[in-house]
C-alpha cells in the first residue's frame, strides 16, 4: 500500500498504520485523514465492498442523485427511485 499510494481496505492493516514515505506532507496528512476515518465505518460498509452486487447499488446512487442534482428529478423522486432500480438491476443480474 506505501508503495502504491493506496488506501488498504483490510481493517487489521489500517489499523497497523501504512508510512507513505513518497507523498508531500499534505499527501500524508491527508491519507492519514482517510486511514482513521476508514476505521470508523460500519461494518456494513466493508460487507458492501465485497457484495456481487455492489455496483448496482453504487450505479443506482449516483445516476439518480446526478438527475436530482442537475435538477431533473426532485431528491424525493431520487430517493424513492434508487432501491426500485436497484431492485429491477439485481432480479436482471441474477436471470
């Protein structure tokens, strides 16, 4: 992870702490910043990482809070609208 510049997602590594000896102090700082903010996430978080399905959750996020952002859906609409693509999405992935 040093040598790569990377964030580890391995709860026991992050713990361990990773010295990134090629970043500026701002660059360490802020893998630092992430490194303990990491270690404060639900264990849900980590279990979506590694879920099958993950990327129809993450593709149903951002296209429908994109839409609201942009202002062509409403953040209710996105809202309402993210778990029914993520439900048409997973019942087409599993077919």
């Amino acid at each position: 992870m040093e040598r790569t510049d990377n964030i580890p997602a391995d709860a026991a590594l992050l713990k361990s702490g990773i010295s990134y000896a090629n970043l500026s102090p701002a660059g360490k700082a802020g893998m630092k910043a992430f490194q303990e903010s990491a270690q404060k996430l639900a264990p849900l978080a980590y279990r979506l990482q590694g879920y099958k399905y993950n990327r129809v959750i993450f593709d149903a996020t951002v296209n429908r809070l994109s839409q609201a952002i942009a202002g062509q859906i409403t953040l209710d609409q996105a809202y309402q609208r993210i778990p029914e693509d993520v439900k048409q999405q997973l019942a087409a992935a599993r077919q």
